[in-house]
C-alpha cells in the first residue's frame, strides 16, 4: 500500500512511468497535480458529514440521509466543476492562448 501511495504521488524507488505504452495509447500516469484528489476527498467528508448530521442529528431513516448525502455530493461536484472551467477559462486568456469564443482583435481594427 505504501509503495502504491508513493508511486502515485511519484516518489517511488523505480523509474516514472511515461504512460505510453502500446504504440502511443495513454494508459496510465499522473497529472502533476493533487489538487483532484484533494477536491475528491473534501467531497466525500462533506457528503459524510451531511450524512451523519442528517441522520444522527436530524433523525432522518438511513435511505434518505443517503439520498440528501448523494445529493450534496453533486451538487458540490457541479460547483467544483464550474469553479473549474472558468479557472481553466481565465488561465488560458492569461497565457495568451485565444478563446475559440471570442473574435479576433485584430479584424475589428481597420
């Protein structure tokens, strides 16, 4: 499990893997980042959370502290998700790579 965990976050003992194999196909590999797994796991806890609460707290029967947990799992992960692409959005303007949205400046200007 150790080893597994180290590997993940590329401290293993062996070489890093490319993630090429088989003529090209991405078959495995990290992204460079732990912010996805980060914002996975505070999901789950929350979604935990909401499910204890509502169901020690609040009394409510086990299926649906269930249903209201899943709930708040989308509905955070839709938040997450737009949160995201407009991040993604402002990073790419940012970096001078043109939006496919707008048009070009330079065909305004005569």
């Amino acid at each position: 499990m150790r080893g597994a965990v180290a590997s993940i976050f590329g401290r293993g003992d062996g070489p890093e893997p490319s993630g090429l194999e088989d003529g090209g196909a991405v078959t495995s590999g990290r992204s460079g980042s732990r912010g996805p797994l980060v914002g996975g796991v505070i999901v789950v806890l929350l979604a935990a959370g909401w499910f204890v609460m509502s169901h020690l707290v609040m009394q409510t029967p086990v299926s649906d502290a269930l249903g209201e947990a899943l709930g708040v799992a989308l509905g955070l992960l839709m938040v997450v998700s737009v949160v995201g692409a407009i991040w993604s959005r402002r990073e790419d303007r940012d970096a001078g790579q043109p939006d496919a949205q707008q048009p070009d400046a330079q065909q305004h200007n005569p």
